[in-house]
C-alpha cells in the first residue's frame, strides 16, 4: 500500500473511531429507544415503502415522488449490498465498545462499508426532493434520523453512513437520465386576447362523453349547472363526437362561439377536429381516463374551464394534422386525400399503441419510465416489422411516432411537451433492418443511451410523408382510426384557441395566430 493511501485511511479509521467514542459516551435517554426504534424500522426498507404509499395516496408531484423514490431504492440497495459491501469489506464497529442500552439485539453481520440503510434512506429523501423540494424537506429530518441511528446503535461507523448516503443521492439523481423531472405540468402557449367571453356558457355547444371517464359517473348534469347558457350534449353511443357537434353548429347557426367537449384525449381530439375546421376556440373539459392533453394545456378540472370561458381568455395550440392518401406513389401536396385528420398529442404507426396502452396500464403500479420499459419489452417481442418509405429512402421499423410539437427529453421516451405552439413535428422511430435491433433497443433505453443507439433516429420537421409498402393502421392520440398505404403529417396553418385562464407563459414565437 502506498504511504499516502496508508495515512489517509489511518486518519478516516481515527475519526471514526472518535465518533464512536463520542456517540458511545452519551447519557442513557429517549433517543435511544427512538434510534433502534427508527434503525429496525428502516430494515429492507419497510419504512420507506410505507412513506411512499403515504405519499402515492395524493395524485401530483406527492406519487411521481414517491415511484422515484421507490425506484432510486431499488437502485440504491442493489448498489450497496449486492456489489459494494462484497467488494469492499469492513468489518464493524465492536459491540463490546458500546453500553448496552445502545446496541440493537440482533445487529447485522455483513460488511459495513457502505451502509444500506443510509443509501436507500438518501436515495428516497433525493429522489422525492426531485419532484418536490418541500415534500423532500418533511422527508429529509427522517431520512437523516435513520442515517444517524446506524451509528448511534453501533452496526456501522459513521463513514460508512457518509459513504452509504453519496451513493444513495447519486443514484437518485442518476434517475433524471433516464426520467427528467417535469417542472411544470402546463406547457408554455402563447396567450390571445381576442377570444369570446362565455358568461355562464353563452355560445358554447359542449358535448360530454360519459363513456370516456368513470362509467359510474355522467358529469352533463353538473356542467348544465356550471353552464347554464350553454347547449350541453350528451355524446351518441355509435355517432362519431364530430358529427354530433357539427349537426349541433348547423342548427344554432351565428349563435355558437365555442366548441367544448368533457372528455379524454380521444373525445377532445374530435371536438378539436371540429374547432380548427369552423375556426372556432375549443373549450376542454377534463373528465376522461387518460387526460394528457388537457393537462399539458393546464386545465385540470370543470371549474378551472368555467373561469377561463368567463374570463375571455385562452392560449394559441397547434393542431396535428394527417392527409391520408388512397394508395402508393400519390403526391402528398397533390389534394388526392381520402381523408384528413387531426391529432392534439400523438400519430403513429406500427407498435407504438400496443406500447401506450401497456404503459398506461402498468404506470399506476410501477411509474411511467419502469412501466414504458416493460411493455417495450413485450411490444418488441410481439410485433412484426412495418416497411415504410420516409424521404425516398425504404426502412423497416418497429414503430413510427409523430408528436404534435417537440418533445421531452430528446434521445429517450417521449414524455411532454414544453410548448404547444412549435409549428413543428416530433418524428421517432426505432428500425428493424438492424442487427439485433430489439435487443439493442432495450438495452440502450435501460442504459439511458438510447438516443445513441443506431436503432433509434428522431428529428423535428415541419412535414412528414410516410409510404407504407403494406397498407397499415394509422392511430391518433392512442386511437387506431385508419388504414392506407401513405400518410402526410404536418402542423395545420390555423392554430386552435384553447380557453385557460392567462399564466406567464408567453413562448417567445412571433408567428401569428391565423384564425
């Protein structure tokens, strides 16, 4: 061993020594009981796992804190005692040193460099400090309670403990690569100021769908009373949400201001089909299973929509848009369409519905990146090839994704969206003319490098024209709604309005609201 190296770990086994010495001089108290109480508590994590179903009970930052958290100590415990206590050995502190009102009665005996407990108790403190530093500031006073008692009963030296909780921070902040932390659940929209105010609902035709949501619950009723101006209809089982909104406008004529819709993405996708059509703003309702789109718009409930329609204010949104054409070798700028689509958030072809619909259903338990991992994995598995022509050029790809708008984070799984006026697309896709390309896919995305994998290709463009060499199935907003064999995505020239009461929001883009 090298003298230095020598003296420095003389000097680490010193302080430690002179902590315990400390710690092991103090009066019998309270603190006692509490430490052994609170140290046996955190044993494989028991603590945590309570404090996270705590935590996962309110929707918001409070459960994305506690699925990071849940994560970063799954993380952090397989770090520190399947590869760190075994290959750097320690033995720990003598029980014998200790009076016995501190010890704990059945103290560990494996390595106590680093200490388990202080790594998951740091991973869970940081990780739920990622999404929100207050919750992380109730959380750190007993993260560092625990993080102590290790010391204070005499199963590990305090260096240790130090060693166990940089480990533990660092891989909670390890997680940020592989699931960013969204600061803010609105996107960034440039405000207008001259949309219609709708007292009470006045010009409003809003259609519910019931179907959308809780089966159990049909909120027509409480939007007739929060909206007692407006015409509000009852979606159709069988007859398309556009088609009910447009018999709807033709028949109140000049007096319908405003197109609303109480739903989820796939109900709101149509009444915005129907707004950016009539050129009329759209009023959102969140009242569906999954509600991304008004969320990223930053309208979470009934009345937060009311105050905005009172107030006359909104925010300019860019509608997707896909011209479906009747077969191969057509011009996409030539007007030969069968029909022409709108998507709010996502178009796509190949896998990448199966892959939504698997991690929708699997996020609640796991959170959304673990679950996005797995039902990759199984979509992967499953799917069959998809040869498509993009630029002249013929690939064979898993999937094709196209935001509505750039996406986040680049180079992993799209997540949000910062803005909602880019006037661009978000184009992804994963190709299976590459060697082992399912594997390396799952392995660069748990690697959190899939942005470098030869698999994976993504950029922003303002058109997309995709050929398919077999008609396949195009899904909107996690809908499958047509086949052909050629698709033209693009951002349609006409930005909808969309009501939300007015924040700092101003995205910093010149082009002009054409409505």
């Amino acid at each position: 061993m090298l003298p230095w190296i020598r003296r420095v770990t003389d000097d680490v086994v010193d302080a430690d020594r002179a902590v315990s010495r400390t710690v092991a001089a103090l009066p019998p108290s309270p603190l006692d009981a509490a430490m052994k109480s609170v140290s046996t508590a955190a044993n494989h994590s028991v603590l945590w796992f309570f404090v996270a179903a705590v935590l996962a009970a309110r929707r918001g930052a409070s459960r994305k804190g506690a699925a990071r958290g849940v994560l970063a100590i799954a993380a952090a415990s397989a770090t520190a005692n399947g590869l760190l206590k075994p290959l750097l050995p320690r033995r720990r502190p003598a029980a014998a040193e200790l009076p016995a009102y501190q010890t704990l009665r059945n103290p560990p005996t494996s390595s106590s460099f680093p200490s388990g407990h202080a790594a998951s108790a740091a991973a869970f403190a940081t990780a739920v400090a990622m999404e929100s530093p207050k919750l992380g500031l109730a959380v750190a006073p007993l993260a560092a309670s625990v993080a102590y008692s290790r010391v204070h009963v005499g199963v590990h030296w305090a260096t240790d403990v130090l060693a166990g909780a940089a480990v533990g921070s660092g891989i909670a902040l390890a997680t940020h690569r592989w699931w960013p932390v969204r600061r803010s659940d609105e996107a960034r929209a440039r405000p207008l100021g001259a949309v219609p105010r709708l007292p009470d609902g006045d010009g409003l035709v809003l259609v519910s769908n019931q179907r959308s949501g809780d089966p159990d619950y049909d909120p027509a009723a409480e939007l007739e009373k929060a909206l007692p101006a407006a015409e509000v209809l009852r979606a159709t089982p069988g007859r398309d949400i556009d088609e009910q909104l447009d018999t709807a406008v033709e028949a109140r004529g000049a007096w319908v201001r405003a197109i609303g819709v109480a739903g989820g993405d796939g109900s709101v996708a149509a009444a915005a089909t129907v707004a950016g059509r009539r050129d009329l703003p759209l009023v959102v309702v969140p009242t569906g299973t999954l509600n991304h789109f008004a969320r990223d718009v930053g309208v979470y409930d009934m009345q937060e929509a009311v105050d905005a329609t009172g107030a006359g204010e909104a925010v300019a949104v860019d509608l997707g848009l896909v011209d479906v054409h009747p077969g191969h070798g057509t011009d996409p700028l030539s007007g030969d369409v069968v029909r022409r689509r709108y998507f709010l958030n996502t178009a796509s072809l190949g896998s990448y519905p199966d892959l939504v619909r698997l991690r929708e259903k699997w996020q609640g338990r796991w959170g959304k990146w673990p679950a996005f991992a797995a039902a990759l994995v199984v979509v992967l598995h499953r799917a069959e090839p998809v040869r498509i022509k993009v630029d002249g050029r013929w690939l064979e790809v898993w999937l094709l994704f196209v935001g509505n708008g750039p996406y986040h984070p680049r180079g992993m799984v799209p997540a949000w969206r910062p803005s909602l006026d880019s006037g661009l697309l978000d184009v992804r896709w994963l190709r299976a003319d590459v060697r082992f390309s399912r594997l390396r896919a799952v392995a660069a995305l748990l690697l959190g490098a899939l942005g470098h994998s030869r698999v994976y290709h993504q950029r922003e463009v303002g058109v997309l024209d995709v050929e398919l060499a077999v008609p396949g199935m195009l899904a909107t907003d996690g809908e499958v709604v047509e086949e052909a064999g050629r698709f033209t995505f693009r951002v349609a020239e006409r930005r909808v309005p969309v009501y939300r009461r007015q924040e700092d929001n101003w995205s910093g883009r010149d082009r002009p609201f054409l409505g």
